[in-house]
C-alpha cells in the first residue's frame, strides 16, 4: 500500500536533498531515454522523416516524444495527492504552496511548465542552429546564453532566500519541504 505524503511545516531543505531527489527521477528519465531509443530504432522509417523536415516540426516531434512526457511526469507526480515524484519520495520531501499548503494541478502544472522552460528553450535554439538556420546567429546565441542564464538562476537561487526557492518555485508560489506520511 502506499502511503501518501503531506507537506509538514519545519526547516529548509538542504540544496542537496533536492540534487539527490532529482538524481532519482533522472534514472527514471534515463530508463524512459532507452525505452525511447529501442521504439525509435524500430520505428525509424517513420520517424527520420519528421526530424529532417525542419527545426519546428524536428522540435515539436521532440517535444511530443520527450519532454512533454518527462513534463506531466513531474507534473502529474507533484500535483497529484502524494505531491512528490519518486525522487522526492525516496528523500522524503514534498512540494507544498508558500504556506505549507497542498498544491494543485494547476499549480504545478505551471510550476513543471517554468520548470522545464530552458530544457525546452534549449531543444528550441538547437534544431534552429542544425536544420535549415531560420534566426540569426546572433539571435541563436542570445537564446541559449538565456539557457544558460536561467539554468544558473535555477541552481543558486535557493541559496539566496530563506525559503530555498527556486525561481520557478518563486514564481509559482511553491516551496520545497520535507513530507509528513498520512496513513
């Protein structure tokens, strides 16, 4: 049976229980990426085609394969009534709104969606570099510059507030905190 998890009011958690709990859903993503490279292999008469007919349609198909997927796994997961993907169960920490309070999905669907925006952002500026460069190289540059620049303010920014928050954490009215089990 499995027990759900409820935000509980107490300290920050620590930088590094929010790597560890990731590094767990990362091997989930992981087993997903072979999973995906086995059904690609098989399907690669069909699927060849909508990566090579140009940057957004390579994206969108991308996008639809992998991180939408990945996305509602982390959104699903932590608007769902345990409010933690497996990683975050496995180091017993939650996501709960700015006073402690469960979230929702709509919550955390925006939450995932700013999230994941550089991961996407990054697909985005990539496909236009290698098929068929629509945007200057200049405009190309200043997207994944922003890439790298969201990515770091993800890192660092629980370091700079009481409550740990990410940016997209801020944004979205949510917090990171260690669970409560209700049995």
């Amino acid at each position: 049976m499995m027990e759900d998890l409820k935000p509980a009011t107490g300290r920050p958690v620590p930088m590094r229980v929010r790597i560890v709990a990731f590094l767990w859903d990362y091997l989930l993503i992981c087993g997903f990426l072979v999973l995906l490279i086995g059904v690609a292999s098989l399907a690669r008469p069909v699927l060849a085609p909508l990566f090579q007919a140009g940057p957004l349609r390579a994206e969108l198909t991308g996008f639809l394969f992998l991180t939408l997927p990945v996305y509602l796994y982390f959104a699903i997961s932590e608007g769902s009534r345990r409010h933690a993907t497996w990683g975050k169960r496995k180091t017993g920490i939650v996501v709960a709104g700015v006073r402690g309070q469960p979230i929702g999905m709509g919550a955390s669907l925006g939450r995932s969606a700013l999230k994941f925006l550089p991961w996407e952002l990054a697909h985005f500026t990539i496909w236009h570099m290698t098929l068929s460069p629509s945007y200057p190289d200049a405009v190309l540059y200043t997207l994944l510059a922003v890439v790298y620049g969201l990515a770091l303010l993800y890192l660092v920014g629980p370091l700079w507030n009481k409550r740990r928050q990410t940016l997209y954490d801020a944004a979205a009215g949510t917090v990171i905190q260690f669970a409560e089990i209700v049995e």
